[in-house]
C-alpha cells in the first residue's frame, strides 16, 4: 500500500484519485488529506505513483508550485514556495582591499 500526503494540495484530491484509479488501475481510497493506493494483483512502484502525480501536476498547470517528495511507501506532495530548503549560511565576508593582493613590485 501506498500513502500520498496531499495536505498542500487538497483541493485537487478528488481529481487525482480519479486519475490514478483509471492510470494503476487499482483502487484509491480517500481518508482526509491522505490518499492509500492499493495494491492490486500487479505490483505498483513508487516510482511509477510519482510520475503519475508528476503528470497530474503538470496537466494541472501548476509545475513551478508543487514538489513531489517519495519515503519509499509515503508521497509527499508539497508547496514549492512555502517548503523551501534551508541553506546552511557560511561566513560572510567582503573582498579584500586590491592594494592587499598586489604584489610589492608591482610595475
């Protein structure tokens, strides 16, 4: 069984389990903010589920706001914008003064 979290995108919930039921071909239940892909007598990848929900996204018009993250058997699908990666923020520093960096006999 599969588990897609759609909580930043639960407004689409009720399209995409109609898209995945007619693409895997297995039945997609709906509990709350959660979808649970079944398995059926075919075996479904993960890998297969998330390019589907690509798909989806895509036909959906809305490629550069949704993320689609796999934990093996959970789908996150996430809001691009307002799940952003945090950068580890090095030491700042200005450049250095150019009479520092020339050399002494400098002609």
């Amino acid at each position: 069984m599969i588990t897609i979290d759609m909580s930043d995108l639960e407004n689409e919930r009720d399209a995409l389990a109609e898209y995945l039921r007619l693409k895997l071909q297995t039945s997609v239940k709906i509990n709350g903010k959660v979808l649970l892909v079944e398995d059926s007598k075919v075996s479904i990848r993960t890998r297969d589920v998330k390019m589907y929900l690509k798909e989806f996204i895509y036909h959906r018009k809305l490629p550069e706001e949704y993320r689609v993250i796999v934990d093996h058997p959970f789908i996150r699908v996430l809001n691009a914008k307002t799940h952003k990666k945090s950068k580890p923020r090095g030491k700042e520093f200005t450049a250095p003064n150019p009479a520092e960096t020339m050399p002494y006999f400098f002609p």
